[in-house]
C-alpha cells in the first residue's frame, strides 16, 4: 500500500511475547474498537512458551511512502532467555487505513482479519454491502481507535448434494454448525444476472428451510436455470459475521430453448433457402452452439435484451425432408440437442397458398403449422395452421409483451422465494399501470392477471402492509382492465383461462384488504373501481356503514353485533368495501345449489366486504346490502371461489332477499363477508298463490279419488280378475293407484316440514316423493308393456307367476335404484334438496335424475299408445260401414281419454314449464292435469272399465248390463 501526504493509521498485533508466565502487555490507549483486543491476556503457561498479545500502534507516514514489505508478518531477533522482561518476535498488522478527502478515515482488515460485530454495527462501510455480510472496511468520522481481529477457524461448513443439477431435480445445501450461529440467511448471486447485489433466499412454493441442532438444511425443488449461480450463506458466530460460499449449476431444459421455427415446411421453387434459429436465455451466454448437417449453410450469433439467438442460414434447399439439430454445449454441463424438422414440398402435395393479408404466411404443406415471429417488443410465436384441404386455418398467436412477461416472471420468481417481498411487490404493482397501456392481446391480458394474481398470493402468505400508493396503483390497473374490449380481448382470454375474471376478483380483494393501518381512513373512487377503508381500533362503533356513488345507489351496512365479539381483544379491526363494476360480466356463469342452470343477469356490481383483525381475516359476520330497483326475481348471492373444481361460481348459501317496506329496491341479507352481488332470472314464474291453492286442491281431490278407487277394488276384485290377463292388468293399476296414493300425501304433507337438508323429515320425505313417484311411472310401463304384448302376440301366452315377478322388478327394484343412486351422490355435494321444499333440486343436476326417466317411459307409453290407436283403426275404418267407422273413432277416443292419464302422457305438459319459462299457462295446465291425474285414474281405470261395471251392478244393481259400451278387448287383450 502507498500513501503519500496523508496520515496512516495502523491497528497491529503483536505475536508472540516470550517471557515468563506472569508476563503482561499494557494497553496504552483506553477506548478500544476493537472489542476483546483491549482486555489483558494472561496464560497460565511455563517459562519459554509464546503469549499473543495484542498491542495498538499508530504510525504517521504523513510525508513519506509506506514500504510494502511492512504489510508482511515481521521477524524480531529471539530474546535470550535470561531476559526477565518480555520481549517481542514477531509483528503482524491488521489494518491499513487512509484519510480520506471528506476527513474521514477508511480502514480495511488484511487477510485473515475483520472488523468484529459490535465495531460492524456502529460505523458505516466503505461500500454498500447486503446486512449480514462480513465487513472488511469501515468508515470511522470521529477520533476513535479500533483495529481489525484475527478471525478464529471458520465454525461451519457449508455441503451440497451436487453442483451440477439436472432441471427438475431437487438441490440440497447443509450448513454443519460446531459454535452456535445467529442471524442466518441465505443468498443467490444468479448466474448471468445484471443485478449487482445478491439475491435474498427465503421460504417460499420452492424453497425451505430445515434446522435441528447443529444442522440446517437449505432445499430448493424442481430447478431451473434461474436457479444457478453462487449460494452465500451469511451467519454470525464467534463474534464475528461469516459467509460459506458453494456455485451451483443447472443444464437448460429443452423447453427453456426457443426455436423459430420448430417445424417447417417449404417449396423449393418459391423459397430456395430459409433461415433457422434457436435461442437461449442471457443467463447462460455460456453456451455454445453448432448445427448439423451444415453443409451450404452460414451459422451467426446475435445477442438479444433477454436471449442469445443462433442463426442457420440455409443458401440451398434440401432435396428431401431433413431434420436440422442445434446442439448447444457448455463446459461442465450436459449438451443439448434442440431438433427442428424442415419438410420439402413435392409435387402434388396439396398446400395452402401464400397469404399477405393477414401477414406474410408462406406455401405450407397440408397438416403443418405454419410459424412466424411476434411483432415488436413481443415474446412468442404466431402459428397458423394448413388444414389438410389446403384451406388456412385461423391465427393463433402467443405473443405477449416483454415488460409484461419480465414483471411475471419476477412475481413468479418472488413467490418462488427469490428476493425481498416487502419491498419488491409495492415497486412491482407501481409499474403496472404504466404496463396495462401495452395490453394488446388476450395473451398480455392473461399475463397481466396472473402477475396480480402472484402477488396477491405473495401478500396473503408473508401478510405484507401495502402502502396508499401501492394501493392506487392496482386500483388504477383494475379500472383500465375493467374498462378492456369484452369481444376481442376478455373473451378470448376466458375461452383459454375460463376462471381469469374469478382469479382477478380473489386477488384485487386479497390486495385491497392489506392497507397499512397509518393508510386508513382510505378512499378511492375511479369509474370502474371504487375503494372505501375504515380502521375501527380496538373499540368498533355501533354500526359500520358504507355507501357508493352508483345507479342506482349502492349502500351496506354491519351491525353492531356483528362487530362486537372483534373488539375484545384489543387488536385493529379494519373494515375494507370495494365496488367493481363490469367484473360480473367477466365471471363464468356458473350457478351452485339452489340456482342450476337457469339463465340469470347481473346489476354489473361486485361488492366485496372484508373485515382484518389482528392481521386475520374475519368472515363471519352479517352484512345487509341494498342494490337498489332491480327488474325480474332477485337472488342474493355471492362468489365461491370453491365451486367447480376451483374456478368459481355464484351461490346463495347464507343469504337472503328481504323485501324492502314501501320501496322497490333489494335488500340483502348475509351471514358471512366476501364478494356480493344479485342475480335476477330472465325467465321466471312469479310466486301465484292461485296456482298453489290449485296444486293443493287437485292434490287432495286425486288423493280422495284414489282412495275410492282401492274401495272400488275392494268390492269388485274377485269378479274382475278371473282371468290370467285380466289379473296382471288390473294388478299393474292397483299397484299403480298405490303408489300415487303414497306419492301424493308425502308431496302433500312435505308443505307442512321445515325445508332444509338438516331436517331428517324433510329429507325422508324427498327421497319417498322421489322413488313413489318413479314407481307410479314405471308401473305404467308395465302396463303398456304389457299391452304391447298383447298387440303383437295374440295366441303367445305368459305365465302369471314369471310376468308377476318381472313387474314387481321393473315397478319398484328399478325406481329404488334410480332414488338411492341419485341420494348417494348428490347428498354429500349439498345440491339434493330445493331451496326452500322438501324436493329435488329443480335446478340443478339431481332433478334430471326423475325427468330422464320419466320421458324415457312416456316415450315408450307414445308408442304403445300410437300401436293400440292403428290396431283400432285398421280393420274399422277400412272395411265396415259408416256406422261402424263412427263406432271405431268413439273406441279411439275412449281408448286416448283412458290410457292418456293412465301412461302419464299428461307430464309432456312438464316440457313446457321447464323449456318455456315465460308463459304462466303452461305451468296451470300441468298442475291442473297432473295434480288431479288420480281422479282420471278412477274415472277412465276404473268405473269405465266394463268389468267393473257389471261387478258393481251384480253387487248392488243385480242386472244385466247394457251393450252400449264399446270394448277395445281382443281375447281378454289389455284394453277394455
């Protein structure tokens, strides 16, 4: 070291004083910077043995150069041994410093020296150093001493399970402690990065951190190559501050190698050459690469912002198809061979034409892909495909923008646990209003979600405070995206990313909930976005109420009871309301239990309410709302981000519409906070007690019905079934009015049980209603089962006992099946029971578990109906007389009047209320029919039977009957 006209102040230390073992070294300045170095040393050794002292020096070389031999350690000529005093062999020096020109004094430690914590912690380094790292210069502006410390052996050791890692695999650093450590952290200085301090490693989606005694394990899965470079790992121990140094390397993947194109075909005659290219990221510039066969061909480089690309030029085409290989090569890590195949166009293949109007697309054989590179600051592919008619096929482009790309994958990186979240996320959401402008694409729509979408994730996981500013930028960024082109931009993202509207929505909420409390009150109001934050302190008022400039007025509120048990444990309970408009239309029109399928719209309102206390999320909690006049059927819903595999849907699980007194608007009433809004049903069926009352009479009017028929039966049975036929039709109708008969007293009686799918009754009794209603229609198909037998096999004959049995199989093992099935899984999904009755979900997925079968049997019934219809007509109207014709068209008509209720053909009417939603006439039309359909059953099954007849008039009459009823019997055939 040289120093001319400046002072130079030297620490020293002297090693080693030989004298006896009561030997001291006096220190002759009183303030010590140093630390240990200004205690007395004292060893309790022998006569001859070497004691390390340390001794503070100060020399001027104001005027003179400092020689560099007196950097070196010194050798003093040995004492003899009859010396009493202690005498001095060997000198080594700690600490250069100079003055420097601003007066203060830069001190630097030699090798094998450093300045020690406490000396660490009070003054300024000569550079800007990562917190924790050792320091070997400092800064001293006051007249104080001090002097650099011999380092003890290093009390660590830092292991790896290799340096070279293959991507994907798992890297494993241990740190082996023998003195115990303090303060330990973890930093990767990124291999190629321009960054020009390392990177803070912290527990993250791919990073964790184990300790045990004496042991701490650093693992990182599924590397990449942002995962190379040298890991430091800073810890303080001994006094002093230490880091332990081990370099990582990762290999490229394929996937991490980008080529343009990655196939190609081309024609000869049109293009005689073409131009191959691979690249790769700039953090491995030290790769090199080759390409094979390279024959007639010229190899490049050029070095990109964020890549380095390797060009082919290829001067002659190939005669046949070729595959080209770019092999890429690095000292110390696997090649890698990236193929790309070039397909020669012959004569006669069938291609696409060259294309300028919509960019310059080539002649492309049919079946290939056509590429091209993305225009200006984007990153990606345009891939066109040639369908194998030679007609183009639509462009699909991948491009998206650098910087908006950069910020993802910085956000991706940071959750990863690369970096300082505290710090990097406020500067990352403050570029993104500057980024949203270059929004272009659905793919830079995408990539702009997902970066809020990480780091709302990175916010919610390290319960980061954001600041107002950070705050305004995301809301700023949110109103410009609200405000994007719904056809070219949204919907095309949602048709790749169906949930992007829903992962927009949970991150501007999980954001907008993590203001600093110095931030609040806080609000902010843009035409799609508008924020309103309130900090209650530990003691909440009576009520929280908020309202929005919207139309019409948006307003909510929380009572007091709701806010009360928060306000116990003296902790900060903030209250933050955001309203989003538009964001419902971005949303997947998914519906959970309770709405289905039907078609709804939305106010184009989202409100989101939640409530922080103590750094957690409150959730429950009542929150009545008020959205104003709304047209249509209101339901009070809101988002769960939980339905459908995760990408979200509407529900209305824990509220309720509350009709407002004298006022059109809709009340709201929830028993938990997140995100609100109303759904209205385009088509609905507005609640008509009339058509109650009708449902309910003919209910009760087909219930007594039926029980005159079992009477009728009870009467007359042993007279109407002496014959084989006669007995399996009149059984099929018995079981028939049985089952209706139980069918409609459980749907009649389920009107008076609290609904609800925690009632035991309530549940039983939808299940009951489920199979004996399925039962009743299955009977029907036996019976026209059995009718189409006796159509087609006129002389077949069956045998009672085995057409008994496959009755009772197909009338009650069947719908047993069909109801146990469908209680089985949709029970344990919560989308069973109707809202609000003890009955199948209209509206969902279980109700089609009773329609389906149902239209299957009244298809067949058509048919055996159609069948008996021809069977009449043929022989009648072709052959007989007028008069007989008239009597055949009668017996047509009869037989419609009796086997229409009977078939349940009257339930087609059922169609109507579930495909045409607006008329009301429908709905009267089928209560009307099928709520009586057992009155038809004892008018047209029963009394017009003429069995029945003549055993009632034997019974009470005793007299022959008329022969004016017409028979539609044919050898004791189904029909009467």
């Amino acid at each position: 070291m040289v120093c001319s006209a400046a002072p130079l102040l030297l620490l020293a230390m002297t090693l080693p004083l030989v004298g006896s073992p009561d030997a001291q070294a006096s220190q002759p300045g009183h303030t010590q910077a140093g630390g240990e170095s200004g205690q007395q040393l004292d060893q309790e050794s022998g006569a001859g043995e070497s004691v390390l002292v340390s001794v503070y020096v100060q020399l001027d070389f104001s005027n003179e150069t400092w020689s560099a031999a007196l950097s070196k350690p010194q050798t003093l000529p040995t004492a003899s041994a009859s010396s009493s005093l202690g005498t001095l062999t060997g000198l080594s020096l700690t600490t250069e410093c100079s003055v420097n020109h601003d007066g203060c004094t830069y001190c630097a430690c030699l090798s094998g020296y450093q300045w020690n914590n406490s000396v660490c912690s009070r003054h300024q380094p000569c550079q800007t150093l990562l917190e924790h790292r050792p320091c070997g210069c400092l800064i001293f502006c006051t007249n104080e001493a001090g002097y650099c410390q011999l380092l003890p052996p290093v009390p660590a050791t830092l292991s790896l399970n290799s340096w070279l890692q293959m991507p994907g695999s798992t890297l494993n650093l241990t740190l082996l402690t023998s003195q115990e450590i303090t303060n330990l952290k973890w930093f990767l200085w990124r291999t190629g990065s321009p960054s020009p301090s390392p990177i803070l490693l912290q527990a993250g989606t791919r990073v964790s951190l184990t300790s045990s005694r004496g042991r701490v394990l650093l693992s990182i899965v599924n590397t990449t190559y942002k995962w190379a470079g040298d890991y430091i790992c800073c810890f303080e121990a001994q006094g002093f501050r230490w880091e332990l140094h081990q370099m990582v390397k990762v290999s490229l993947r394929a996937t991490d190698v980008a080529q343009l194109p990655d196939q190609l075909s081309i024609s000869c005659a049109s293009s005689p050459g073409f131009q191959l290219s691979c690249c790769i990221p700039s953090e491995h510039l030290g790769y090199t690469a080759s390409w094979s066969p390279g024959e007639g061909s010229e190899a490049s480089s050029f070095n990109t912002s964020d890549s380095q690309c390797f060009v082919l030029a290829v001067r002659r085409c190939p005669a046949a198809d070729t595959t080209y290989t770019c092999d890429l090569q690095s000292p110390g890590l696997s090649p890698l061979r990236v193929p790309v195949s070039v397909t020669i166009i012959q004569g006669g293949d069938t291609t696409c034409p060259e294309d300028s109007s919509a960019g310059a697309w080539n002649v492309t054989k049919a079946g290939h892909v056509a590429q091209a590179p993305c225009p200006g600051n984007k990153t990606g592919t345009v891939k066109r495909t040639c369908r194998p008619d030679g007609v183009w096929g639509p462009i699909h482009s991948s491009c998206t923008d650098t910087g908006l790309l950069a910020l993802l994958y910085r956000a991706r990186l940071l959750r990863a646990g690369q970096g300082w979240p505290d710090e990097e996320v406020p500067q990352i959401l403050a570029q993104l209003p500057d980024q949203v402008v270059v929004v272009t694409s659905p793919s830079d729509l995408l990539a702009l979600v997902n970066t809020i979408k990480v780091l709302a994730k990175i916010v919610a996981s390290a319960r980061i405070q954001l600041n107002g500013s950070a705050l305004e930028a995301l809301l700023k960024t949110t109103d410009k995206v609200l405000d994007m082109d719904a056809s070219s931009l949204w919907t095309t993202a949602r048709a790749q990313i169906s949930a992007v509207g829903s992962n927009l929505l949970l991150a501007v909420e999980t954001l907008a909930r993590s203001l600093c409390p110095q931030d609040h009150p806080f609000s902010f109001g843009l035409p799609n976005v508008q924020l309103q934050t309130q900090l209650l302190r530990p003691t909440p008022p009576s009520d929280y109420r908020v309202s929005f400039s919207t139309q019409p007025m948006l307003q909510a509120h929380i009572p007091k009871h709701s806010l009360a048990p928060l306000g116990h444990n003296g902790t900060n309970v903030s209250v933050t309301s955001l309203m989003l408009r538009k964001l419902d239309h971005f949303l997947p029109s998914n519906y959970g239990q309770g709405l289905g399928d039907s078609l709804y719209a939305t106010p184009g309102l989202v409100l989101a309410i939640s409530i922080m206390a103590g750094g957690q999320v409150f959730n429950k909690g009542e929150v009545i709302m008020d959205f104003g006049d709304t047209n249509g059927t209101p339901h009070c819903v809101f988002w769960d981000h939980n339905l459908f595999q995760g990408k979200g849907g509407w529900s209305d699980a824990g509220c309720q519409v509350q009709a407002a007194s004298a006022s059109p608007t809709t009340h709201c009433i929830c028993r938990h906070l997140t995100a609100f809004s109303i759904l209205m049903s385009r088509h609905t069926v507005p609640k008509n007690t009339l058509l109650e009352l009708l449902g309910q009479v003919g209910l009760g009017a087909s219930i007594v019905a039926l029980l005159v028929c079992l009477g009728v039966y009870r009467l007359v049975w042993r007279f109407v079934v002496q014959s084989k036929v006669a007995y399996l039709r009149h059984a099929a109708l018995l079981n028939v009015v049985l089952c209706l008969l139980a069918a409609d007293t459980c749907f009649l009686g389920a009107s008076l049980l609290p609904p609800g799918p925690h009632s035991p009754l309530c549940l039983a009794t939808a299940f009951l209603c489920h199979f004996l209603y399925l039962a009743t229609f299955f009977w029907m198909l036996a019976q026209a089962l059995m009718l189409a037998h006796q159509l087609l096999f006129v002389f077949h004959q069956l045998s009672k006992h085995r057409v008994l049995s496959l009755m009772v199989f197909l009338g009650y093992l069947c719908p047993m099946g069909f109801a146990g099935v469908t209680l089985g899984l949709y029970l344990p999904r919560g989308q069973y029971l109707g809202e609000g009755a003890c009955w199948l979900d209209r509206k969902g997925g279980v109700f089609y578990t009773f329609v389906g079968p149902v239209l299957a049997i009244m298809g067949v019934n058509g048919l055996v109906l159609a069948m008996a219809v021809l069977k009449l007509l043929r022989p009648s109207l072709s052959e007989g007389p007028q008069v007989e014709k008239r009597q055949a068209l009668l017996g047509v008509i009869k037989a419609l009047l009796i086997l229409t209720p009977i078939f349940g053909l009257t339930w087609v009417l059922g169609l109507a209320t579930l495909l045409e939603e607006v008329s009301i006439v429908p709905h009267y039309l089928f209560t009307a029919l099928n709520t009586s359909q057992g009155v038809f059953i004892l008018l047209f099954g029963c009394l017009m039977d003429r069995k029945v007849q003549e055993a009632l008039r034997k019974r009470f009459c005793r007299s022959q009957p008329p022969n004016s009823t017409i028979s539609l019997a044919i050898n004791e055939t189904y029909i009467p």
